[in-house]
C-alpha cells in the first residue's frame, strides 16, 4: 500500500482480497476526501518529499474550501429538506422561525432565531442582525436580504418560491409541512436547502496545515487579493484570513443601522439646504469613526471606498406600505384634530415624497456618481469623514492609505467633476489637520460604456475597480432580482446559458469587455491599478480569467479570501505550465 | 441684386441705402428663410443652373424639414405659454382639457379633446386616440404615453413637471395659473410648449419641389430608408412620404387595442394551457388581418415584424391601483353574499396575480426573447398569423418579404432555439396553405452581450437591427424613464454630456459597440442585413454615422423618412467629398 501510495503519489482507497492466503489488490484508485482532509494529505505529501508545493496547490479545489470557513451541517446527520431556495449566503444556521423582523431583534437576544420574511428590505436589518440566519420567498441572489447577509456573514436561504407565508396566522408552508412561529428549522446557505428541526453543526476550522498551503500560493500567485469589508468586525475578518487590503468598502451599508436609518430619511427628506445640512452634520462622525476601526483593522493596507451608491428611495419605507397606510386610512373616515388624522397628513405628505423619488428602473436611475452629481452635499461628507479619520489615524503615527472610489461612471466628465470637485474637499482637510495622507482615487467599471471608453477614463481614474455584478447585469441586460427567479435558472436547465453569470464571470461577452477596457487603459496610464470587487472575485474560475487579462487584485467576501488566494496561485501555475509549452 | 444672388448662388439679404442718387450696399448676406422657402429656393436655383443637384441637397438641414410635416403653431400667432415639458411626439394641437380617459374616449367624438394626465397606461388608449393631443406631467420620451403617440401620429408633450393636476378637482396648476376641465389649450410636441388658449395652425403641405428635392437624395444616397410602423394606416403614411419598407412593426401595440386587451389579459391571467390557447386562438385573427393590412399597405416591400417584447404585466392594471382598491374595500369591511365582496375576491386574485409578475427592473426582466422562451405559445401564435397573412396575399398573386425579428437576444443560444422552433411554424403554415413565401429570421441588437458577441449571433440571423432606444439604455446604464425626468437634462445643461444620447448616437460608447458588431459579423455573414429602428433612425447626425459604419438601411417613424432620405443623401455626398481628398 505504501508503494502504491508512493507511486501515485496521492493518498489510495485499495480493494483487495485474500483467496488461499494470497492478497489480490483489485482496485486502486485517488481516495475520496472532504476538504480538510485533501489540505492535510497535500500538505503532508510535500513535507514527505513525495509531491512538490506546487503539486500540492493543485492538488486542493479552491471551492471545497468553503467547507472549511463556514459552520456546516453534519454531512451524516439525517435531515428533512422541505423547501430549497437560492444559496444566497454560504453557511448554516440553526434557530426558532419568527416572522417579524421588531420581534427577531428582541428573541434574538436571548435564543437563536431563523427570520423568515416575504422578501426583506432596510427595516429589517435590526431583526436580520440578531438572527443566525434569514430566509425569504422572494428576491434573487443580489436581492437585500442576499447582499446584506453576505455582508454580515449571515446563511441566507433566499427566492424561496416554494414556502409560502402566511404572515397573519405566523406559519409558513412548505409542500403539506405547516412550520409555526417558535419551531425549528435549519438553513444550509451554501446549498439553499431549507430543514425541518435542529440539524447537528460542525464549526470551521482553519488547522496549520491549511495555514502552510496558502503560505505555498502566497509564494506563487501574481494577484494580488483583498476582501470586500464594510464595517471594523469585517475588516477584521478579511486581515486574519490574508486580505491584503480592503477592494470594496460600501459606505451606504452604514446608513443602514438602526440609530442611523432615521437621520438618513431626515437628510433624505429635508426641505431646505439648512435641514439637509443639519442631518449630515450628524453623520459625518459616525462615519467618520467607522472608517476609523476599518483603517485600524487593516493596519496600514490600503481601504478602497465606494461613496454612496443606491437610489435615496431605498433609505426610504416602500412606496406600496405607505399607500395602504393611506387608503386605510382615508377609507376609514379619519376626523381632523385626532391623532389618526395627523397620523394620515403626516403618511400623505411622505408617499408624496416617495411618489417623487421611486423609479420605473431602480437600477439604471439617479444613483451611483449621478446621485453625487445632483446632491453633491452627501459625498463631500463622506470624503470629509474619510480624510478625517486618516488625519487623524496618520497623526497617532498609523498607516493609512484611502482610494476613493466613485461609482457607475459611464463618461470620463461625470468622474472628472467629482474628483475635482472632492479632491479639494480631501485637500482642505488634510490642510485643516496639518497633515497628509497618501490617497487615490478612482472608479468602478460597471457601466458597459465605460469599458468601453476606458482610455478616456483613464485620464481621470488611478484605478479601475470592475464592478461585475453590475457589469453582468448591463451587458447582458439582466435584472439579477428578476432574472434569478423568473429565467435564469431555466435557461441553465436548458443548456441556453452554461452557467449562471452572475456567480462565473461571462469571458464571451462581460469578459470580452474587460479585455478591451485593459487593453486600452494600460497605454493611456501605465500604473493604473487594475482590479474586480464583484461576487466573481471569490469564483476559482473567474480569478483564472483575472489573471489571464492581467488584472493587478481580486477582492471578495472575507470568508472567500483563502479560496481566493489559492485559486489565484493555481491560476499563475496553469499560466506558467502553459508559457513552458 | 441678380449679380449678387448668381455670385453668392443663394438667395440673399441685401441692405442698401440711396444718398444723393447714388445706390449703396450696405450688407448682403445668405437670407433666412422657413423650411419651405430653403426646399424651394435650393429647388428653384439648380433649374436655373446656378448650383447643382448635389449643392441643392445639402442646402436643406434635414431636421428643419420637420416643420413641413406635422402642423404647427403659426410662428406668427402671441400664444401664452405657461409650462414646458418634453417634446414627445412632434405636432401641434389645440383642444378642451379634459382629464380622464374614458370621458376623452366620448367627448373627442364630437369635440376636440387634448387629454391631461398624471401619466398613461394601456387603460388609456382608447382615450389617447380619440383626443388631437396628449399632455402628462410624468414620465421620459419612452413613457408609455410618448411612445404611444408617436407610433399613433399623436402630438404628445410629456413629464411636464411643473404642472400639478388634482384629479378629484378636475384642474391643472401651471405656475399661477389654473386650468379647469373643458378650457382650452394648446400643446406643440415639437418643442414641448403647453400654452393657453386656442394658438393658430398651419397645416403641413409637400410640395412638388420639396418631391423633387427628395427624388435627387434618392439617386445619390447608399442607405436604404425604411419606416416603423404598427398598423395600416401608418404603413400607408409611410409608403406615401417614400419608405422602402418596414424596419420596425411591434406586434404588441395591436394588443393595447380597446378590443384586444381583455383578450390579451384573458391570456396572460389563464390558469391552464387551454385556457391561454383559447384566448390565442381569439387573437390570431385579429393579428392575422393586421398583418395583411400591412403588407398590402407596402405592395411588396418587405417588413420586419418584431415578436412581441414588453413584460406581461404592462397588459395588466397596476398594481398600484388594484392593491388601493384592495385595501379600502377591505378598511369598509365589505360583508360576504354582497357584490362587494365578490369584487374584492376577485381583486385580491388579480393583485396576486400581478405581485407574482411584476419586476424590479423591468426593463431587464421576463420580456423580449426571454419570455418567448419561458412561454412560446404567444409567439407561434404570431409567426402562424404572420405566415398565414403573407399566404394569403400571395395566393393572391402579392408580393409579400416577411421578416421575423427577435428582441432582446443577447446570447445566441437564445436565437438558435427561437429560430428552430419559429421557422418549424412558419414552414408548417406554407406546407398547409400549399404555397412558399420569401421570409428572413433576424434579430434586433439591444443588449450589449449581442453587439459583443455578433461573430456568433450573425450565424443564425439573416438580419440584424440596431435598436439604439435600449441599446443606448443598457450602454449607459440608463432607464430612460428615470434618467430624462431625474437627471440627463442636467447632464445635457452641466455639459457632462454633449447632448441627449437618446436624440442623438452617442458615437464613442454606443457607436463603437455598434462599429465591432459590423466588423464581427459581416465576415461571418457577408450578406447580413443591417439596420437600425432605434428613434436614432430618424436623426440626421445618427444617420450620418450608420453610413459610415457601412449599416444597409436606417428606420423611423414615418414622418420622418423625408428627413431621413435627405440625411442619407447628405451622409454619402461628405463621404464622396471626404474620399476625393
């Protein structure tokens, strides 16, 4: 057996007999293994000469390692799988279902909680944060409760089409099981299967076998890898697992809080300059303080932050909630001079406002660099909290190095304005302060138009971030909220599309725009800083393509950082095999 | 005066004074003159020799020939104008304000109607056509209410902002002034003008020099000139101003119709496969005899006919409405046995129905390709009414080149499966009727993944047609909608963009998309068909630059095929004179 193993060089499963004491080996062939065990044996190949470290980075598949940074449930436990919805946010959890996010915040407190919900939306962040888990019935893999999920590192099950909630009675049903608010269920975030009861968990890991690993892919890989972080605890995260830096900071995700959601709907809603001002004053420290903790965590690596990029109306209650108020209301026949009239007025006067702002298509309206452009109040602020906390970070004698980065540029002038215009806000603080900090600033290639006008953006942008959720959603015209539940998953069944794009980057098409946008940046500004901060950084096989149109970094969720950084050593030996050719 | 006029060869302005007996020139310069003055002078000066045929072409600026073509306000009339929206469908009108659709639909029979409304929907139609004019204070140049008009001729000035119409009071607020149901007002959609009162109008005449002038750009121009067009009557308006066929027929329009869209929702809210055949079965017919109309219209030129494409539920009320009317029958507590209680039943089942079609984006969403794919009954129903049309007539001895176009692919994979399925239809058709017609299956380019993928997607399409509208949105990650009423014009006044991209090709982002997917595709399919039936069609710069990119036809709406035909001529006379250099 040893022979064997030495001459395969891998870790065996042999077949064998013994007839008439003889030993027959009947079969041989590479051992099944979880995960963790594939990092041990190739660690330990290489450590007994058998294979050498590049072999052992080859040897491990970048996704199986999900397994291992993530609670997963026990492979051998029996469940019972009643529903089974989008992976929307990898990891399982284990709760009571509640229904309502206000009663979540509070049970969570004491037990675990499983937040069931139609779909979620911003009122729901406090309940979605004291949950272990959130399922929802509708909504697509970039839906709020998705995206915020992952954010958070919360298992999210979400577009679960099958339950059906009855928000009333506080049950759910799923085929002819009815689950009650109280009970029991289990999520596995990582395949979308939603279970009945408490399914046993096993926590993550990370051994020094692993840690030895990716020290190898460090040692061979050419991009280099972030994390997307928006907050300190995951900053924090993403250092531990070997960020070299944060690629995308969402400053918006801070509006969300709840201490903060309010002050952001007065600055939203203020009639005057002076009422807009006032609001913005209040968050100017928060913010502040919050680029503070990530500066520290990332202790000198440099923190890419996106100014504010979602429409206002999403700060705001939905438009459909506050029209049923209303007509509840008037049909009721309130009478002037009771609460519920002022109650009423005061609902009138905010689905107006509401009225005024909702779009027919969220996606492509007035956000990102528009928004700046029509209310440039709110991102002076936000580049005012940033250099703020760099000044003063810098003057304790701490590293810091901001990039700025100014979301969905379709024209070179839309990101020549704003950086002129919040440069000279950067410039004035750090002369207020006394003080200077190294900074950059840059853009987002999410906008089909500005990839392919690159050599015009160039001019104006130190670094080029390809925002490819976006990106995927423009070149194919595909709302990912409505695509992932009404098609997509059928054009995969019908071999229409080979994959779903939003999860392995598109080469043909999105991919094809990427190589252009390189191809002609890179003659118009040598040094510009080329890399992706969409969900496909944390795909092996997009980090492969990175590689090959030689992109500079990769940024994903903290937790896909190690698969990141070994996918993109593998990436760089593939490459290398193919020049000796 | 003569000598000046032969020397300068142009009608000229003179100024000249008599001092002392002695005749003094003081000023000659090119005289300023209507549109209809510039046709007939240009017309006038090559009979008499003194400039040629091609001098004479490019004496006209195409876009003023627009004045020749709808009525217009007479320049000379004081009108009072007291609001400005956009210029959404060219035209001047004059009518009684009135502010609901259905009174529009009874009063326009007898009385000139303009109707007033916060915006339109498919409810509106009937109204629309039965008023002279159309004025919303919401929505872009791709509202439902502008794109309805201009398919209907209509003139239309929408997203008026700045007035306020209350419904329940039946009046519109224009700055200070009050405008009550049944005032009249005039609306130029040519400019977008709103005023009070009844403006004076001149009728549109073509002149036999403004027919000879057009005779001499069909002799020197390369680009063919087609016409979009919904219906009969427009087909015949198009045929008349000189189109060489239908570059865009959008099936939908007839759906919208007053005696179609119960039909249509019948279809869309059936809940078995029989019930949505029957309701099928109702519609082939009555398509079947639009598209005879239309091809008898064209007398053997060939028409493209684009599958159906907007999201099903635009066919259906809003949701808006219906959830309102759900919550106040409820708030009242309607009783069960009463017939209110039956209404809000049957309510209830139509706001499901609606919530589990709606979309997030739906710009993006289940329509064009996508929804043909997921429910192919609606579209062999139309290639069966398309091919038993053209059978028809050709049985009849007619010449008749269907060309079936299929929106919204932006994967060939998409087409590949469409065309097989569609041309087995067709085929079936011509084998039942026992006769063969000349078709050609194509698609429209409107998604960028198209353009940057057109080396494969020009191997399953005979044709393809530009549709720079959605282009233009998915390019710049625009919805119009939200982007004209939000924030474009203030691009348009910052100078961020140079002009409108949705008037006018936007030639380094769109254009260059649009430039690769010509040299991908040509190589592949040497004789492709190209067009384009985006309103870009209908634009002189964006016509000049279809002919540089080597496109065979541009399409507009039939008003415009004069200004194309002399914007073509004008394209290949610069390109004549830029090559002899």
């Amino acid at each position: 057996a040893k022979r064997l193993e030495n001459h395969y060089r891998d870790a065996m499963d042999l077949e064998f007999t013994i007839e008439k004491n003889r030993l027959f080996i009947l079969q041989c062939r590479v051992g099944k293994r979880t995960a963790g065990a594939a990092v041990r044996i190739a660690v330990e190949m290489v450590q007994e000469g058998l294979i050498d470290k590049v072999e052992a980075i080859n040897r491990v598949r970048p996704q199986d390692l999900d397994q291992l940074l993530h609670p997963q449930i026990d492979p051998k436990a029996e469940v019972k799988v009643i529903a089974k919805g989008l992976p929307a946010s990898p990891g399982a959890a284990v709760g009571k279902v509640i229904f309502e996010s206000a009663e979540a915040a509070v049970v969570g407190l004491s037990e675990p909680v499983i937040l069931v919900r139609p779909e979620t939306n911003p009122d729901d962040i406090r309940g979605m944060l004291a949950s272990k888990g959130v399922l929802t019935a509708r909504g697509g893999m970039t839906s709020h409760a998705a995206v915020v999920a992952r954010g958070f590192g919360l298992p999210c099950v979400a577009g679960c089409e099958s339950i059906v909630i009855d928000e009333a009675a506080k049950t759910f049903t799923a085929g002819d099981v009815v689950v009650h608010e109280g009970d029991f269920i289990s999520i596995d975030g990582s395949t979308g299967n939603v279970m009945l009861g408490q399914a046993p968990l096993i926590e993550p890991t990370i051994t020094a076998e692993f840690q030895t690993l990716l020290s190898w892919a460090d040692e061979v890989r050419k991009l280099g890898v972030r994390a997307n972080a928006d907050n300190p605890k995951d900053a924090r995260k993403a250092f531990e697992f070997g960020a070299e830096g944060i690629g995308l900071c969402r400053t918006e995700h801070m509006f969300f809080e709840k201490d903060r959601l309010p002050v952001v709907q007065d600055m939203i809603l203020a009639k005057t300059k002076e009422d807009r001002q006032n609001a913005l004053n209040k968050l100017l420290p928060v913010q502040q303080s919050d680029f503070e903790g990530i500066f520290e965590a990332m202790q000198g690596r440099p923190v890419t932050i996106r100014l504010i990029d979602p429409p206002l109306h999403e700060f705001l209650p939905r438009y459909e909630h506050v029209l049923a108020r209303v007509v509840d209301l008037r049909a009721r026949g309130v009478v002037p001079g009771t609460p519920s009239y002022e109650l009423l007025e005061q609902q009138e006067h905010l689905l107006d406002a509401i009225e005024g702002m909702r779009e027919a298509n969220p996606m492509l309206g007035l956000r990102g660099c528009r928004l700046s452009i029509v209310f440039p109040e709110i991102v002076e602020m936000q580049v005012r909290a940033i250099f703020q906390a760099a000044c003063k970070l810098a003057k304790q004698g701490k590293e810091v190095h901001p990039e700025i980065m100014i979301p969905l540029v379709g024209h070179v002038n839309e990101l020549k304005l704003l950086r002129e215009q919040l440069e000279g806000v950067a410039k004035q603080v750090m002369q207020e302060a006394g003080c200077q900090v190294d900074y950059k600033f840059g853009t987002m290639i999410e906008i089909p138009r500005a990839a392919l006008t690159s050599d015009k953006v160039a001019e104006f942008a130190e670094f080029f971030s390809f925002g490819t959720n976006d990106l995927t959603q423009t070149t194919f015209g595909f709302s990912r909220d409505d695509a992932e539940g009404k098609f997509l998953q059928k054009y995969v069944d019908m071999k229409i599309l080979p994959v779903n794009p939003f999860e392995t980057l598109d080469r043909d098409g999105v991919g094809k725009l990427m190589r252009l946008c390189v191809e002609q940046a890179r003659p118009v500004r040598p040094d510009i800083k080329l890399g992706i901060c969409g969900e496909h950084g944390g795909d092996p096989s997009s980090i492969e393509f990175c590689h090959q149109i030689g992109l500079n970094y990769v940024s994903c969720s903290p937790y896909r950082v190690p698969i990141a950084r070994l996918a993109a050593a593998q990436a760089a030996v593939a490459d290398g095999v193919e020049r000796d050719k």
